[in-house]
C-alpha cells in the first residue's frame, strides 16, 4: 500500500521546525498498512487543567493521517491536504504518553480516509480521530 519507501529517522526529519518537533511527537514504527507514533504528555501538550489537550490529540492524528497518507503516493505527480478531520475524546491523561495509530478506511485516487486510535501508557483508549485527505496534482 505504501508507495515510498519511507524510513522512520526520515519522518521525523520531515517534521523539523514544524508542531510535530515543537510537541515532541516521535515515529516508532511503519508497517504495511499502518504507522504509529509517540507524543509526551507535559507542558507542551496540556490544557490548564493539567490533562491532556484535546488540540494536542488532533495534532498527533493529524500528524499521523498526513504522513500515512503521503507515503501512499507517488509525490512527483501528487501531494495531499487535510480537508477534515474529527475527534472523540474518550479518557484524560495527566502524565506519560499517548500513542497514535493510522490506519486506512479508504484509499482513492481523489480521496483518503484514515482512523487514529490514540491510547495511554495502560493501552486504554484516549481519543479517536477520522482523517480524510484530499489527492491532488502536484505543480
């Protein structure tokens, strides 16, 4: 399903000077039809009321469905944008990390749709998230 051959140190290059590298979130697998990473849980990523931010959550889903689905890709030829994304948050979480898997529910030609679990230190479900991407010619 993956098109680029993509390796884990190339993603989080690919997110130098941007949120990804300002929350701390970290790639640590890409499989055949998945990719997950890590963000921490501390100043960065909390609302006042020391928990988690749900913004925070978006962010790492976004981050996850983004990357997922430009490895899809021939980027020559196509580029992906958001064009909408939601959220269920389901538990906090006040210290630790949150974990986000993507996955694919649909792969088209003009559009994608992916699902992000995120989960806590425990595996327990934190908040899942529905991508969908926009295919478009690169110029």
């Amino acid at each position: 399903m993956f098109k680029n051959n993509i390796k884990l140190e190339e993603l989080s290059q690919f997110g130098k000077n941007s949120m990804q590298e300002h929350l701390g979130i970290e790639f640590l697998e890409f499989g055949s039809d998945y990719i997950k990473a890590k963000m921490p849980v501390d100043h960065r990523t909390k609302q006042p009321f020391g928990i988690l931010h749900g913004g925070a959550s978006v962010a790492l889903a976004e981050t996850l469905g983004s990357l997922a689905s430009t490895a899809t890709l021939d980027l020559n030829k196509k580029v992906c944008v958001g064009l909408e994304i939601n959220a269920n948050h389901i538990r906090s979480v006040s210290d630790g990390f949150v974990y986000g898997i993507a996955r694919p529910f649909h792969i088209g030609s003009s559009t994608q749709v992916w699902e992000i679990k995120i989960t806590d230190d425990q595996d327990r479900l934190v908040c899942v998230s529905r991508i969908t991407m926009i295919i478009i010619d690169r110029k």
